[in-house]
C-alpha cells in the first residue's frame, strides 16, 4: 500500500512538471509575435504612438538635423545614439524603410523617409521613449531627436523639453 501511495505521488508530481513545461511552451514558443531578428516592426508606444522599434521593442528615432541622409551623429554622439543597423530584407519589413552605408564606419544603417535610425541609450527596455523630442550636442551640432512614428501627425511635445550636452547630462541622474 505504501508503495503503491509513494508511486502514484511521483506520478502526480511528475505530470504536474510536465504539464508546467508542456504549458509554457505552448504559450511562450520562440519567436512568436516577434519581429525575425534584425527587422523592424511597428508598436504602441506609450506617450508617441505607433512607433518603429527594432527587434527587442526599442524604439527608433531620428534627428531633424540629418534629414536627407546627411550624417551629423558620429564620434562621441553613437555612445548615446546606437545606429540601427539592417540589411535591405530588414529594410523590407516596413513602408519608408531602407538602408545606406555610413561614411564613418562603414556599416548599413537603417532609414526611415531618408533619415538615419538610431536607437537611444536611456531607453533600457522595450517600449520606451525617453529620446523623444530630447535635445543635446555634439561635436558642435545641436540635434533634436524623435521617435520615427507610422502617423503624420506629430506626437505632443512634453511641456518642458529634454535637454543635455555632450560635456554631461547623460551621466548626471540618468
């Protein structure tokens, strides 16, 4: 009789592992509703809309002061603005997307309606914001970062804009 109680719980125990693995996988498979590696998708973005993100949910941004393609963030600028790098299949995943080679590092460079991509390194999990409508310099040139969005119409700006320079900020408190 004991053994017989002592085998049916190791049963039980065992079904409930399996059935706790067995749960999870079938709920949580690899890949599922995310973006393929590298590719861009579009996500509510609290704050900004529906905005690009690449493939971890970071959002992307652009600063005015590269439209046209023109590369103003180099140097000591990519240690806080990450360009988002693809290929033309990543390109590929959304309207207005493309790709062109930075002239400083040579790597392929995501765009979006012709104006570089990057990623920002405040914003430390997916579906953050905080490059939005945030202002610093660089090497001379003031830029104005935004959250590259789906929509023509323009997200509010805060009330009191975000600012920092390139002698600090970044560090103080962030």
């Amino acid at each position: 009789m004991k053994s017989t109680i002592l085998l049916l719980g190791a049963t039980v125990a065992a079904l409930g592992t399996l059935a706790a693995c067995g749960g999870s996988n079938n709920t949580s498979q690899p890949g599922a509703g995310a973006a393929p590696a590298g590719a861009v998708s579009v996500q509510d973005v609290s704050g900004v809309g529906k905005a690009l993100v690449d493939k971890d949910g970071k959002t992307l941004y652009f600063a005015d002061q590269e439209a046209g393609g023109m590369l103003k963030c180099t140097a000591s600028c990519l240690s806080f603005w990450m360009p988002a790098t693809g290929t033309a299949d990543d390109a590929k995943t959304v309207t207005g997307l493309a790709t062109m080679k930075r002239s400083d590092t040579g790597v392929e460079q995501l765009t979006f309606q012709g104006k570089p991509l990057y990623t920002f390194k405040l914003d430390t999990s997916s579906g953050e914001a905080k490059g939005n409508n945030f202002s610093d310099a660089f090497s001379g040139t003031n830029f104005t970062w935004h959250a590259a969005t789906t929509t023509a119409s323009a997200p509010s700006a805060p009330s009191s804009p975000q600012t920092s320079s390139n002698g600090g900020g970044y560090g103080n408190g962030y």
